[in-house]
C-alpha cells in the first residue's frame, strides 16, 4: 500500500497532470482515476488522501460525488483537494468537504475545455496555455509542500449554494446534447473515442463512432482525437482543442498510476 492516494478526475488531463506532478514531489503515490468507479475505495491505510478535479457545470464532474462517498479514509488520514477551474469555482470543493471533512484546499484557474460552451482561451486572469501550464506547476509546487507539511487550512472551502443548482441542471443536459455530435470524413476509424469514454458510451460501427445517451460531458472524446474529427454541435468547428500537452488518451484510460 502507498503512502499517499490521490483521486483525480480528468476529462482532457489537465487535472491528471497536475495530479502526477504533486505526486512526483510527494513519493511513494497511487494516482487512483475516478472517471469510472475508482478501482481502489479502500484507502484507510494511507497517511495522506488528496482529491484533484475540475469544476464541471458549478459542481463535480460525471459521478464523482458518489464515488467519492465510496471511499474509505482512516480517521486520522490528513486529507487534502484542489479543484482546476475557468472562470468560477462552483461547488465541487464544499461538497467534497462536506464528505471527507478536508484539512487542505486549493484552486487554480485553467483555460476552459468545456469548449461547445466557451472558448478555452477563457481563463481567470487570461493568460497564454503556456502560462496556464507554468501556473499548474507552480501551484502543484505549492500544494504539494503543504501536504508534506500536513499544513492546514486557515477556512472551509465556500458553500456556493447557487452552483449546486447549475451542477443538478448541468448534468442533466449531456443525454440530450449528445444528439449533436457529428464526426466527419477525417475520421480513420482509430477507436481512441471509444477506449476513452469514460462510460463506455461510443461503440464503433463500419470504423465510425456511434455515440449512446449515457454522456456526461467531458469531451475527451472530442479533445483526444487525433483528427479533431469529433465535435459538439457546430461551434466546436471553429474552436481550438486544448487536451494537456502531457498527458496521451491511453494515460487517461488507467485505473491506477503509481508513482514512486
Ligand atoms: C463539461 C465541462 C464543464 C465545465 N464547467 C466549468 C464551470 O462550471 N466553471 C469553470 O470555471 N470551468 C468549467 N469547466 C472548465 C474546467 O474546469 C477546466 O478546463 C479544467 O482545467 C479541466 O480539467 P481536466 O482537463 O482535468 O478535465 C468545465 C469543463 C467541462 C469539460
């Protein structure tokens, strides 16, 4: 059993990045993926329990609130979270305090991947993608000396009330947006789509993606293809992808990273 677990939720890598830079800085890690129920829920053997995710709709991405009520912490774990946003925080961090009862919290601000609704260029200050990188390692420095210290928290992260409603009408909308998806003739039938949809919502037929109901937004699909031949409704035509430049779709489809 590893020292230290960190539960990360990523939908383009930004989060899983960031995730395995903390966890090189801390030693002896499991990187556990909640983009499906998390392999491992028994974590009451480690010192140290992290969460790093991004805020989806104003709240937690996919069904990572459940997953993480799954969790098992032994009562004297240190338990820390940073969430990646855009432009707002939403809900997410109270509601993982709300569940594990965090002694550490931070934010950091990332460009935007929920690209059919914003550019990504949209980042809180604006700033270059180079710099929104050098920004995630910094605040991974950051973060990662405080939890080596077992440093705490001075406040609870905010409650955010309005958020929690966005995050219930915002998870109800994917079923219905994946109508829209459309993949064009650039499509080589490679399959990258299908092993990374975290719900194993994309089947592949006659080589082409064919898209079921059961989405829940996180547009891995769209950001990993290697043609950019996926997209969301015609907007997405005309907007730059932005997966993280470190992370390729097969780390994404891990169940465990561990990093000594
Ligand atoms: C479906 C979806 C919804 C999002 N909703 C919000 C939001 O409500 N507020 C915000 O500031 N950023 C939002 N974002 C932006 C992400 O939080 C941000 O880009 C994050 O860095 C993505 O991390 P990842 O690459 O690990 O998935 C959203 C992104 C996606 C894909």
């Amino acid at each position: 059993m590893s020292e230290n677990i960190i539960y990360c939720y990523s939908g383009s890598g930004h989060c899983l990045n960031m995730a395995k830079s903390i966890a090189s800085r801390l030693g002896d890690t499991d990187i556990v993926l909640m983009r499906a129920f998390p392999e491992k829920t028994d974590a009451r053997e480690a010192k140290r329990v992290g969460f790093v995710f991004p805020c989806y709709g104003g709240g937690l991405p996919g069904h990572v609130e459940e997953y993480v009520r799954a969790i098992q912490i032994a009562p004297g774990a240190y338990k820390f979270a940073v969430e990646q946003f855009a432009g707002y925080m939403g809900c997410g961090l109270h509601k993982i305090d709300e569940i594990v009862g965090l002694d550490y919290w931070n934010l950091i601000s990332n460009h935007s991947t929920c690209i059919w609704l914003m550019p990504h260029g949209l980042c809180f200050p604006p700033t270059s993608k180079e710099e929104a990188q050098a920004r995630i390692d910094r605040k991974a420095m950051e973060v990662a000396a405080a939890v080596k210290a077992f440093e705490r928290s001075a406040k609870k992260p905010p409650e955010k009330k309005l958020f929690a409603v966005e995050d219930r009408f915002f998870s109800q909308l994917h079923p219905k947006r994946t109508k829209k998806f459309t993949v064009s003739d650039a499509c080589i039938g490679c399959g990258t789509c299908a092993r990374i949809c975290p719900r194993g919502n994309i089947t592949l037929q006659d080589k082409k993606p064919r898209f079921g109901t059961d989405c829940i937004g996180c547009l891995s699909c769209l950001q990993f293809c290697p043609k950019e031949a996926i997209n969301m409704g015609k907007v997405t035509e005309k907007r730059e992808r932005f997966p993280n430049p470190h992370v390729k779709a097969l780390d994404l489809t891990q169940k465990i990273i561990h990093i000594e």
